[in-house]
C-alpha cells in the first residue's frame, strides 16, 4: 500500500450538508487514518461536510461550468479569458442583480462568487421551471459526454492533475462522472471506480424525454468503468436493473459514520417524549408526512410530547418549508414544533441524544440514508420507510420500526408504539448502538473500500 497513490472525486454544494459528499469525505479521512495514500479532489464547489478533511483541489468549478455553457467555444478560450461583460448575451445570467459591474476592474474570480451565491435563487425565483431543467440538463448532459462535450478543458486539465500526482486509481462519487473517468483513464492508463450513489435523484424529476436520454447515455458509460461501490444492496441491484451493471463487478460497502463523533453523551432532556427530523427540508425528504402523523397523534388524544424539524436549508428550500409551516398552523400546532436550521456537528449529536426517536419518512426510495444510522449511533432508535435500503438497515441493525411509505397514519402507529412500549424503545437503542459499531463504522468502510482498490490494482 506504501507506493500507491489513490484519488477519490467528490462533488459537493458550497453550503449544504449532503449525504454523499458527507460520505465521501468520511471515506476519505478514515483510509487516510489507515495509512492509505489518497487525495481528494471535490467538484463545483470546495468540501461542505462534517468533516475538516484536507481537499487537494476543485475542479470542474462552477463558475467555469455556467460559462461553458453560455459563451460559445469557451472551452476552446485561454483558463482566464479577457471578454466583455459576460453578462452581456447569456439570457440565463442576465437578470442577476449582482450590482453594477465596472468592466475596468472587473475580476473573473470575484464575479464568480456572486453568481455562486446567487444562482440557487435566481434559478428557483426567477426562471421558469422548464427554461431551469432545460439548463440543469444541458449541464448534467456535458458530464455525461465528458472530452466530447462542453467540459473538455476541465476533463484534460483534471487529467494533467491526475499524472503530475501519479495516481494509480480514480473513485468518480457518482455514475454521472463515469464517461469523465474513463477519458482520464484513457488520457492517464489508471485504473476507475465509480461510487453508485443517487444517480436517479438527480434526473427523477426531468420530464421523460430528458430522463430517457440520460439514461440511454449513462449505459453506455458505466460500460467503460472498471468496478464499482454500490452504498446499499437495494441499490446496487437498481443499477445493475436500470443500467445492465454486471452485479460481480459491483462491491456493496455500506456508508459508515464515525462512532466516535456520532456516540451516546450526557444531555438535559425535556420532560416530554421527543420526535426529531433531522435532514434536508425539502419534497423529498416527506417532512409533511411527519406533520400529518402528528396531526393523527393529536386526534388519537395523545400529548406531552414534541416534535423537532431539524435540517440543512438554503434558499431552494424556501417554498416547501413555508408549505410545512402553513400545515403546522393550519392544524393549530405550533407549539408542538421546534424548527432550527443548520445545526453544528456537536449540535446534531446532542440532538441525536435528547430524541426519544428519530423519524426519517422520506417520500422516495434512498440509496441508504444517513442520518438513520447516524441516529443509532448515538443510542437513538428510528422510525423510517419500508423502501430504498432502510429495509435491510433496518435488518441489519434492528435499531428501529419500518411504516408504510407515504402512509402518515401507519407512520404516527408506529410512533404510538414507542411511545407506550418503553421496553421496546430500550431494545431497539440498544440494538442499534451494538449493531451500528459492529457493520456501520467509518473505519469498516475505509478497510473495505481500500481491499476493492488494491485487489483492482494486483
């Protein structure tokens, strides 16, 4: 292991938790603490995670990304081109309100951070949903076809990063960098792993035609790659299905999380039974199928308790959350519900803590879901869907009840339960806390991923 030289790209948001770059940097750190010699490059923005784990780049930057596909032939100009305004002719930057720009001392960088900071808003406020997918998919489309597209002065200057650090093997986070992994193992003769994580949730919501051809693209990709770390068996079997992933090139290695972050601590609890959703608020992730279960609880007679929504925001988020809020209200709830946003790491775990229960009622299947185990990690059992992975997390750490998805009254059943059964609140705590250090730990992960690279590489 002494002489070889790993890379693993990630792709990350510039302020919101994720769960798979969560992962990734967790991944990176812990083969780091095993001795393993690797380096980690992120994509658009730098690393937002728990972890301060050392990033060695970024590439495939944002603001180089919206430019490629705004001005033309720009992957064919200088890496910092001289132009006028560059607002000026890109319909889909042009009603930032970014300020007046003086163009004698206009900066390429500075400029970039402003649009960094605002295109979440303006695409989401200003743009009209299917002129935003339109773009989302040109750019998504550009990944899929790698140095044949509009990133090819990304993909070669990423390639000429990856021979200057003579890396011998290159771990892409997702399916959509497979073709990019490919031309750089063509550019560099590495040997490529691509991690199969929430490849479908990114393109779910494309209408059909646009779903259609990035999936028919995707197939064609993956057949380049070399081997793959599915997050979950559910998972892996979904892409070996949507992608004709040959399942024996396909390693399942659960997510890990760091037990010694994510552990039971001393802490104040209140003096009622606590729910929490901790997550992102969004459509997704089911937040009203919590409210409506509360709703249920309320009608069935039951009290003394609270309920804590807990979760990573930006301003995408904005309309859903006002959406929860208008519900809580509408059913005279409010003093239920404590809604905090963008908590530290030493928060979260206190709030793992203080919980009676995490419930995680996502509305579509996860690839495995993080927060669950994290959760139990810290002693706290989880109420979550019967779909995605939770199935066989649930199996495998018996540290929680499975509800019907998308049913809120079978959802507040199972809260029922644990709120009257304090024995099998106490089992389930117990079960998850052991179970979750014994096949969910960070190192586990670490020394599972490393013995998939070395064995590609002998």
């Amino acid at each position: 292991m002494a002489g070889e030289n790993f890379a693993y790209m990630t792709t990350s948001d510039s302020n919101v938790y994720g769960g798979g770059w969560i992962r990734d940097s967790t991944l990176v750190n812990n083969l780091r603490q095993i001795g393993c010699n690797i380096r980690f490059y992120s994509t658009f923005c730098n690393v937002f995670s728990d972890d301060t784990v050392k990033c060695d780049g970024v590439y495939f930057k944002l603001r180089d990304v919206l430019l490629a596909h705004n001005i033309p032939k720009y992957y064919d100009l200088p890496a910092f081109p001289e132009f006028e305004n560059p607002l000026k002719n890109m319909p889909y930057l042009g009603n930032f309100n970014l300020g007046k720009i003086n163009m004698d001392t206009f900066n390429l960088e500075h400029f970039s951070k402003k649009v960094q900071n605002n295109i979440d808003f303006f695409a989401l406020q200003l743009v009209p949903r299917d002129v935003k997918q339109k773009k989302e998919f040109e750019i998504l489309m550009s990944m899929e076809r790698g140095i044949d597209g509009k990133l090819k002065r990304e993909v070669v200057s990423f390639a000429n990063r990856i021979k200057r650090d003579r890396i011998e093997l290159l771990n892409v986070c997702s399916l959509h960098w497979s073709r990019v992994s490919s031309d750089i193992k063509n550019l560099t003769g590495i040997v490529d792993v691509a991690t199969i994580q929430g490849y479908d949730m990114i393109y779910s919501f494309y209408k059909e035609d646009y779903r259609k051809e990035i999936e028919s693209i995707l197939h064609e990709n993956v057949e380049g790659v070399d081997s793959f770390i599915g997050v979950s068996k559910y998972y892996s079997q979904k892409a070996s299905s949507d992608l004709g992933i040959p399942l024996k090139k396909i390693n399942v290695i659960y997510n890990g999380v760091d037990v010694e972050k994510y552990r039971p601590v001393t802490v104040n609890k209140d003096n009622c039974f606590t729910i929490t959703y901790l997550g992102r608020i969004d459509t997704k992730k089911g937040v009203i199928n919590l409210v409506l279960a509360v709703k249920h609880l309320v009608d069935e007679g039951y009290g003394n308790f609270k309920i804590n929504i807990v979760g990573s925001i930006d301003r995408r988020d904005s309309a859903y959350i006002n959406v929860v809020k208008a519900y809580i209200s509408l059913f005279k709830m409010d003093k239920l519900f404590d809604l905090e946003y963008n908590i530290t790491l030493k928060e979260k775990v206190e709030l793992f803590n203080k919980s009676d229960v995490i419930v995680y009622p996502t509305a579509f299947p996860e690839p495995f879901g993080l927060v669950p185990v994290e959760a139990m990690a810290c002693g706290t059992p989880v109420v979550v869907p019967d779909h995605g992975a939770f199935p066989e997390i649930i199996k495998e750490t018996k540290g929680g009840l499975l509800f019907r998805p998308n049913d809120s009254y079978d959802l507040a059943k199972k809260i029922i339960v644990l709120m009257e059964d304090k024995n099998k609140l106490k089992e389930l705590s117990e079960n998850g806390l052991r179970n979750v250090k014994e096949k969910f730990g960070a190192k586990l992960m670490a020394e599972r991923a490393l013995e998939v690279y070395e064995n590609l590489l002998n």
